[in-house]
C-alpha cells in the first residue's frame, strides 16, 4: 500500500494502481478482507482521477460488497460515497 500511497500522492495513478493490484493479491493470499476492500477504494480512487469512470464503479462496488460483509458501517459509507461521485461524473461528462 505504501508504494500506491507514494505514487498517487505525486500524480502518478497509473503507477498507483499497479502497486495497489500488487498489495490487493497478497491481501487476498492471506485472506485479509478488510485490507483487500481498502486496496479496491484506493484502486477506484485512482481510476477516478484516470476518468476510468466504469472501473472505478466497479471498484467501488467491489468493495461495497466486501464491507457489507464485514458489517463495517465506515467502509460501506466510504463506498456509497464515491459510488456518488463517481455517479455524478458519469452523468456529467463535461466536468
């Protein structure tokens, strides 16, 4: 996560999104659902900031599902949030 951390933080999402699929696998190995809906945030977040519009929606809601499960009310309203905005800018192409 650090390195998705340190690359988006200087504009480079693209590099981003490869470490945080790289920390999303080893999170999935070891079976850590909390940190494989968090790496699947940070993965939309990316991909908003890419205007990969679809596959930050499905990123979202890829880990809206995982936080339902884990009954964890803050990531489901982090979810339902950037599924808002992604939403938004889906309907509003010229933003």
């Amino acid at each position: 996560d650090h390195a998705g951390n340190i690359y988006s933080h200087i504009g480079r999402p693209e590099k981003a999104v490869t470490y945080y699929t790289m920390s999303l696998r080893v999170k999935k190995d070891i079976g850590d659902m909390t940190g494989e809906a968090r790496c699947l945030v940070r993965i939309g977040l990316e991909f908003l900031h890419l205007n990969e519009l679809q596959r930050a929606f499905e990123a979202f809601t890829e880990a809206l599902h995982m936080f339902e499960r884990l009954e964890d009310d803050h990531g489901i309203s982090i979810c339902y949030e950037n599924l808002g905005d992604t939403y938004m800018q889906m309907e509003m192409p010229w933003s």
